[in-house]
C-alpha cells in the first residue's frame, strides 16, 4: 500500500474538516505558482513552514520526502544561472553567471517549497480514501472520484500480480540483460499483465453489480465542519489574502 505516515495524528490540521484542505491547498497552489515577488514567495514559504508545525509533521520523514526535490533543485542550481540570458554577476571559467538566472531559480526553489509543503501539511495528512471522499463532497465529477479510489485500491494487485510473473519467468531460467530476449519478454510481461487486469476488471464490476453497486461510493464517515475549522479556514484565507497584496505590491514597485 502507498505510505500514508502522516495521515495519523492528532494535531489541529489533522482535526480540522478535509473538505477545505483540499480547497486550500489548491488555492494556495496556485497563488505560489502565478506569484513572481521574491518578499511573496518568502512569505509563502513561511506560511507553509507554519502550517507543518501545526501539523506536526515527523521532521524526519519530511526532509526524506524533500531529498527528490532537493536534488532536483541543486540541478537547477547549477544549470540555470549559466544558461540564461542577463546581467552577468561573475564567471565560472567561460560561463558567464546572470543575476536573472539566479532569481530564476530562487524563484523555482521557494515555490516549489512552499506548495511541496502546504500540500503536505493539508493533504497528506488525511488517508487517500478520505481524499476521495472529500473530493466527492466538493462535487468534483464522480468518474473522476471513482477512478482515483479504485486506482489506488488495485495498483497493489498488479504490483503483486507483475511480482508473480517475473517469478515465474525467473524460475524458467529468465536473466535480464541488454538483448533483444530480455526486452521480447518483458514486453510478454506487461502484454500479460493487461490481459489479466482487464480479466480482473470484469470480475471485479460483475462482483460489485452483484452487491448492488450502482456507482457511488459510501462513507461512513460524516465530514461536519467545527466552528474550529471556520476560525482555522478564515485565518487561512486572511494570510492568502495579505500574500495577493504583497504580490500586487512587488508588481506595482517594479
């Protein structure tokens, strides 16, 4: 199953209503991205770096999840203060590095932090059933709810279903290498593989018709907002509002 070790936890994020999480963190998404002003996307990061406190994230498993991000982040690093066009500050050898380039990827770095981490303290603190669900109650469109449960229910069946297969091929004596056998066989695996998921998709619907299913999904959790979750989401809201103005701020001074 997917790690979900952050969605237990009794902090007041973890408490509060998911449906205006998952409403936040898309706003709050899309305010870093299409923000320009370095004092904004600070103050963004801040915001984020907040809200993992509240949540009380394990810092631990936190920067685990960072280190993709992280290395990504050194490659720009490396790459864009060289390659873009500007107003050169030093050289490294012929490569002349640009003021642009380095805002360019100052920029890329507190945005990418700062949604990487909202999402993380909004999101991924509910399980992935709760967020579809959620996602459901916001009248988001029901196939679209519907594939993404039953997405994450039975990518674990062809996992353990692709495991199965390269045993048996490995027990026939299969040795992957750099051939044309190992590439013909694999493309036998995954041919097979799409047989028998289609096969267990059929057996599957006629199982779930045969429970009365008829497209929709219960829960039997109640999703009620708090008077608490009303308070959290209107201070929420109140700092998106303050980073617009700093942002429109930074626009109107450049």
């Amino acid at each position: 199953m997917i790690a979900e070790p952050f969605a237990v936890g009794r902090s007041p994020i973890h408490r509060m209503d998911p449906r205006p999480r998952v409403v936040l963190a898309t706003v709050f998404s899309f305010l870093a991205a299409l923000s320009n002003g370095i004092p904004t996307l600070a103050g963004g990061l801040a915001f984020s770096v907040i809200l993992v406190a509240a949540a009380r994230l394990d810092m631990g498993l936190l920067v685990r999840r960072l280190l993709p991000l992280w290395g990504f982040l050194l490659l720009l690093w490396l790459v864009l203060p060289l390659t873009h066009k500007g107003e050169t500050l030093y050289t490294i050898g012929p490569l002349p590095a640009t003021r642009e380039g380095l805002l360019l990827s100052a920029r890329i770095t507190l945005k990418s932090h700062a949604i990487l981490l909202a999402f993380t303290a909004w999101v991924a603190t509910m399980s992935f059933v709760t967020l579809g669900h959620a996602l459901n109650r916001l009248r988001a469109p029901e196939k679209i709810v519907h594939l993404l449960l039953l997405t994450y229910r039975y990518i674990f069946v062809l996992e353990e279903e692709y495991g199965r297969l390269l045993r048996a091929a490995r027990l026939r004596g299969f040795q992957p290498g750099t051939n044309l056998h190992t590439y013909r066989t694999y493309a036998y695996l995954i041919g097979m593989l799409f047989l028998r998921a289609a096969d267990r998709a059929q057996r599957v619907h006629r199982a779930m018709q045969c429970r009365g299913f008829q497209g929709k999904f219960y829960s039997l959790y109640r999703f009620r907002a708090a008077p608490s979750d009303w308070i959290g989401g209107a201070a929420m809201t109140v700092a998106m509002i303050g980073l617009v103005y700093l942002e429109w701020k930074c626009r109107n001074l450049s």
